[in-house]
C-alpha cells in the first residue's frame, strides 16, 4: 500500500508520538493535513547555519532556557545592525585572555561582559574585538562589566564565533521571546547547548584514491568529512602500513603560509616533507592533514597573529591578545580519522609532548615519539624557542 507522505517522510519515533529528539519535534508537532517535514535542520544543521550566518554578519539567536539573546558577531557587525541596536541593553562579550589586554574585569571567569557605552560606534566594537591597532590607540576605560544574570548565551556566541574562525567576540542584547523574535525577522535559533556541546562530530569517509608520490608511487589520499558541516580533513597513506603493527604518523595542521608558500616564518614547511620523506624511506607510513589552520584559529587570525608578532608580540601572546587560547586545536579528529582508517598504535612524528597525551587521550596507542626538527632558520629562530619555553615543545 502506498504511504501517505507525512509517513515517509516522518521519522517513525514521531509517527508514535514518542520523540523527544529536538530535531524532530517540530514533525511531531505538525499535523497529518499540514505536517512540517523532516526538511527541517536538526540541532547540527542549525549548528552550521549558525556558523554561516555569523560570517555572513547575520545575527542569530541563541536560547538558554527562558534565557535568550540576539548574538551578533563583533567582526562582522555593520553600522547598519549595531544602529537598529539602540534603545536595547547591549553588551559586547569577550574571552579572558581580551579581557586580560585590554584591563577588563572578566567577572565571567573565561569571559567578560562589557556594557555598551551610549556612545559606542562600529569602530569602537571592532577595536574593542580587534588588537592590531591596541598600541596605536589603545581603548580608554573605564569600562563597566555585567556581574549579574546568566552568561551562557554569551559563553555560546563566543563559541559560535571561535567555530565560525572570527574574531571572538560578540555583541549580545537580551531578548524577552528569543522564539518570536527569530521567527519575525527570519534568524537561525539554536541552543545554547548545542553551540557549548563538546561533542565530537563523526567524520565519514569520502572517497579514497590512488596517488603516486614523489617519496612513493604508492600513494594514497583518503578524504573524511565531518557531520557537522565543518572543514573536510585528509590522510595520505604511504606504501601499505601493517594495520596490526605501530605506524610512523604525522598529524600535521594545515600551514597555508609554511606548506605552501615557503615562509621562513615557522618549519611547517620542511617538517610536512621531512615527514613524508622519512615514511617513503621506511616504505609505509600515515600523513594526516588537518585543517586546522593556525593552530585552530584560521588563517586570517593567524594573519592577525602575524602582525601582533610584527609589532613584537611572540606567538603565544599575540594569540592571547586575540582572545585566543595558545592552542585552539581538536586533536580528537586525528584519532578518529586513524582508527577509521584501522589503525590503533602509531610512532608519532612530532616535537611536541601535548599531541602524544591528547592522542593517547583519544584511545590511541603511542609507541614512540619520533623527533622532527628540521626547517629552523634565522626567522623562526625565537618562534621556535617560544614554543619551547611556552607550549612545552622539545627542542
Ligand atoms: N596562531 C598561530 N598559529 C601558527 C603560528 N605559526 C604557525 N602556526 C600554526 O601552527 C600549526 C603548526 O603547529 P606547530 O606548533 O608548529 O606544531 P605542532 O603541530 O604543535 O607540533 P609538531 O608536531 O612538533 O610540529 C599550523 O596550523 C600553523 O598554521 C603562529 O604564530 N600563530
Ligand atoms: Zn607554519
């Protein structure tokens, strides 16, 4: 017999009236005459319209209970927007580490609050978002923090901002129906525990093809793409690695600047070559190329790391004054990306001791550290011996 569509298309929990997953709950609230599909977005579709809309400079509401807020990102925030903003209790939320630069009490603990001046313009939320002009003209106080209410929201937008690779901050008005709000203008809604969610989303295997290298002929590329919507990764498997014995593996972050133009800057560079040399030499081995572009902040923070480092700042610092942690990087993904691959026990190719135990963290076994250095040169000089005095490297 022939189903009717709401059936094919409803998820059979809701069928029954039995779901209580999120995603599904706006078919089970639909009817058999006017159902609303399963083509609506569940959590992690939203997730990643979220993201988008963010870099976009579409703002997007974020619920936290009978707690809502309009979140719009600080970087792309129009004078436009920010204009419709008046009259409304705006604060502009950012992490610690901004709030440590630019003197602010972070009451929040990992992040702060910071009220609106009545006078406040574009250029005073991006300079308050933006270090690179913090020595030319630094922002003047005093500044007033909110100390009292939630800050999950903010904690969430903050979050949104750091997934959609912005800078981290965020300007967020209180919103008394989030719900009705979002459906009046049109905006992406979401939880804020879904935008906090640790979780880690599956990857799934692509495609995978044969790739002869110059360091082998036998040469494999296999791509994985997250479910969330997120950045696609790579694995280049050298020769034919024994799955049962411990493999030589890199986990390498993608380094536009170090891979492919050649900076001096850092030893991405050499260490990706070095790498895949050493494994056509031993005749088997697993490059993993994730893109986790500067250290997890992406490459136009990275850039904007860059020129906090022109202006003397060392690589941790100028991350920090960002907003950014030393290290926003999810090393979960090369875990799951090896063992997909059939992979439990790896010597692993890196100078830093941190990779080892977040690896080893993830369930993977790590027979050995073997040392990479190589690409050191009278530029990364001090790069390298930051990393080593700050990030625990080993020289
Ligand atoms: N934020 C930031 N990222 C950088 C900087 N220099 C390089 N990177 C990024 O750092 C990542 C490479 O990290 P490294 O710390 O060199 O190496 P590692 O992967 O932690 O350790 P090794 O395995 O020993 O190489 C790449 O994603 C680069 O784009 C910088 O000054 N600031
Ligand atoms: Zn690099």
């Amino acid at each position: 017999m022939a189903q009717h569509l709401w059936q094919r298309l409803t998820p059979s929990c809701c069928q029954q009236g039995k779901c209580f997953n999120f995603s599904h709950l706006q078919v089970s609230k639909g009817n058999k005459e006017s159902p609303i599909m399963t083509f609506a977005p569940d959590l992690t579709e939203r997730l990643a319209r979220a993201r988008a809309d963010l870099r976009m400079g579409v703002p997007v509401v974020v619920c936290d209970g009978d707690v809502a807020g309009l979140v719009c990102a600080a970087e792309t925030l129009t004078a436009e927007r920010l204009a419709d903003l008046a009259g409304m209790d705006a604060v502009l939320a950012i992490t610690n580490h901004r709030a440590t630069t630019l003197k602010v009490a972070a009451y929040d603990g990992d992040l702060a609050r910071v009220i609106l001046p009545k006078s406040a313009d574009i250029s005073w939320v991006q300079a308050m978002a933006d270090p690179t002009d913090d020595l030319r003209s630094p922002m003047k106080g005093p500044f007033k923090t909110a100390r009292e209410g939630s800050a999950v929201v903010h904690r969430a937008g903050i979050a949104l901002t750091k997934a959609s690779r912005l800078l981290p901050a965020c300007v967020v008005v209180a919103l008394e129906d989030g719900l009705a709000f979002a459906a009046q203008h049109d905006l992406t809604r979401l939880d804020a525990e879904t935008a906090l969610a640790t979780d880690f989303s599956p990857l799934d295997p692509v495609i995978s093809a044969k790739l002869p290298l110059d360091v082998s002929e036998a040469g494999r590329l296999h791509i994985f793409r997250p479910e969330d919507g997120g950045e696609e990764h790579y694995a280049v498997e050298i020769g034919h690695p024994d799955r049962a014995a411990s493999v030589l593996t890199r986990l390498h972050s993608a380094c536009f600047t170090g891979d492919l133009l050649g900076s001096l800057k850092c030893d991405c560079g050499p260490q990706l070559r070095g790498a895949m040399a050493q494994m056509g030499a031993e005749g088997a081995g697993v490059l993993l190329y994730l893109n986790q572009e500067g250290r997890g902040i992406g490459l136009a923070n990275k850039m904007r790391a860059y020129s906090l480092q022109d202006q003397g700042f060392d690589t941790v610092e100028a991350n920090h004054r960002l907003g950014f942690a030393d290290d926003e990087r999810d090393f979960r993904i090369g875990a799951e990306i090896l063992r997909k691959l059939g992979f439990s026990q790896v010597r692993l190719l890196t100078n830093n001791p941190a990779k080892v135990a977040k690896l080893e963290g993830s369930g993977l076994t790590v027979t050995q550290r073997v040392p990479l250095k190589v690409g050191e040169n009278s530029h990364n000089t001090a790069y390298l011996a930051t990393k080593a005095a700050k990030s625990g490297h080993l020289l």
